[in-house]
C-alpha cells in the first residue's frame, strides 16, 4: 500500500507540476520564436532584445496566471497533508 501511495503521490506532483508550468512557459515560448523570426529577418543579434520582452510576458503571464498556480498548489499541499494520518499507523 505504501509504495502505492508514493507512487501515485510522484504521479500527482508531476502532473501539478506540469499544469503549474504550462502558463508560464507557453507564452515564453511564444515570444522567444517570435522574436528570434523578428532577429533572423533583420539580422539584429542584440542580446537584450530577445531577454526583455520575454521577461515582460513571463510577467505577464504571472500577473494572470500566478493565483490560479498558486490554488492549485496550495490544494496539492493540503491534500499531501490530509493524507499524513493514514500513513501513520
């Protein structure tokens, strides 16, 4: 039963951690292709062209998106908690 749980456990924290990251890294993606399509066909290679505008939309994106990362980590925690008395025997 014990390694059922942890697995399932690991299973869960890799699922949380995916959901938790797509937000956030979809857009960075976005924009840094973007951006490298923009430098390729001006042959700009300024390296702070390409850092901050990718900054401002992980800001962004975490502007908008860092509650609902947030519930859904706290809701992860709270279950892994609630789960502690059972495991304890």
């Amino acid at each position: 039963m014990d390694q059922d749980y942890f697995i399932g456990v690991a299973q869960q924290a890799l699922w949380i951690l995916a959901l938790a990251t797509t937000p956030i890294l979809l857009p960075a993606l976005v924009a840094g292709l973007i951006l490298g399509m923009v430098q390729a066909a001006t042959s700009i290679n300024e390296q702070t062209l390409s850092f901050v505008p990718k900054l401002i939309v992980v800001g962004i994106a975490l502007a908008i998106f860092g509650g609902a990362i947030l519930v859904l980590l706290a809701d992860f925690t709270r279950d892994i908690f609630a789960r502690i008395p059972d495991l304890v025997r």
